[in-house]
C-alpha cells in the first residue's frame, strides 16, 4: 500500500480497506503474472515463519487452526499401538471460516455419537482487550467451551463438555471454562444428520486473524493430553443421553 512518507493526516489515521491493497510479486505485466501461475481466483496465504517467543509463547500466522489439525495428530499417534475401546475417526475439515462447510458435510454419512471440535478462539490479557470481553487468558490452558457467541448464542451438548472437562480434573490437567467469541464445526455438526451432540475444546490465541497469532505450547500440551485421557476413559457404559 502507499509509503507513509507519502500519505496525508486524514489517509494515516484510517486503515486501508482490503480493495485498496495489493501483492506485488514482481511483474511488470498481466501477461508475466500469468506465465508465473496466477490467475483470478489463485490463493494467496502468510509467508511468516512460527518464532519462539518467551515463556513458552510462539508467534505465527494459521496458528488457527494449524494448532487444532496438529493436536489431532498428536491423539491419533498415541494410540498408534495400543487402540483405544471407541471408534475414532480423526478428521480436518476445510472452509470453517466461511461457513463451517467441511465439518457439515464430512459427518453426513458417518453414523456417530458424538464429535469434538478442535479449534483455536480469541483470548484477551493484552493493553487494548478488556478482559470482560474476552476472559480467557493465553497460558491459562486449554478452553472447554460451554457455547458460542455469534450471530446467536449456542449451548453446546452438557454431556459431551461434561465428559471432557471431567477428564481434565480427574488428572488435573489445567483448563479454562466460558463461552467463546466466534464460532467452530461444533456449531454445524449439532445441527448434521439428526443432531450430533457436540462440543469444542481449543488453545487460547492473541491477535487472531494475524500473521502473528500468539499461542502458548503449554496449552497445546494440556490440550492434547485432555483429549489422549478422554478418548481412553470411553467404553459401551458412556452415553450422551440427557436423562
């Protein structure tokens, strides 16, 4: 976008709209941007690379919901040798940004009880966040959410939380409860098939959105850690039946 030295007061106290900027990728015509691969509608993502930060923070762009496809791996590498007694299915959807679609149409033919959603969601304790805005905190652990604020406040399934956030104070597993700002696939999949019951479970983030979401490694770990003793505490007697 336009240098600094260049702009009058009124252009430096206002944030450029989207429209009004550009990639430069070193052609000097349609025609070599073309020959290089790009075409109306090619897909652009952050060239930033993760950095540590102190205390265990790291920096980096798609930390959502880089975190989340990761954490899954992790659990389905702890039972790579002894399975657990359930039936897991370890799945990454695509397009939650612009619709929850993936999440949606994934479970559509899988006949299954319940699902989780592993997600990354704002979190506050930074200069210009009031923290009655946003309460979770970065380093605090993992959230287990018990619903969503959007365009409408969704309560997600008591069991499915409940299970989860049991599992952490059985092993003492630090984590934060509250409601989110935003929503994730466990929006769409309680409303997929006949209604499954469903719930999130997510690593706090600062600055979302950014090339520089800031999470902490110790919440990834609880996170994972949640979801290895969850799925190894499942057998015939759970259920998520309300009464």
């Amino acid at each position: 976008m336009k240098p600094g030295h260049i702009t009058t007061p009124a252009e430096a106290n206002t944030i450029p709209q989207i429209e009004e900027m550009y990639i430069d990728i070193g052609a000097r015509s349609r025609e070599e941007a073309e020959a290089m691969g790009v075409r109306h509608g090619t897909p652009i993502t952050y060239a930033t690379a993760p950095v540590e930060l102190a205390n265990g923070l790291v920096a980096s762009p798609s930390i959502d919901d880089r975190a989340g496809c990761t954490a899954i791996i992790h659990t389905a590498k702890a039972f790579a040798e002894k399975r657990p007694k359930a039936t897991v299915y370890y799945i990454g959807s695509v397009e939650e940004e612009i619709g929850l679609r993936g999440a949606e149409t994934c479970l559509h033919d899988l006949d299954v009880d319940m699902a989780v959603a592993v997600d990354t969601f704002p979190a506050g304790y930074q200069p210009d966040v009031n923290m009655r805005d946003l309460f979770y905190e970065v380093g605090n652990g993992p959230g287990l959410h018990v619903g969503e604020i959007g365009d409408r406040v969704r309560i997600q399934s008591q069991q499915v939380h409940r299970w989860l956030r049991k599992t952490a104070e059985t092993h003492g597993i630090p984590h934060q409860v509250g409601l989110m700002n935003g929503g994730t696939d466990a929006m769409t999949m309680m409303q997929t098939r006949g209604g499954i019951p469903a719930a999130t479970i997510g690593v706090p983030r600062r600055y979302s959105h950014s090339p520089v979401e800031v999470f902490s490694l110790s919440d990834f770990e609880n996170l994972t850690k949640i979801l290895k003793f969850a799925v190894e505490g499942l057998d015939a007697s759970f259920t998520t039946a309300r009464v």
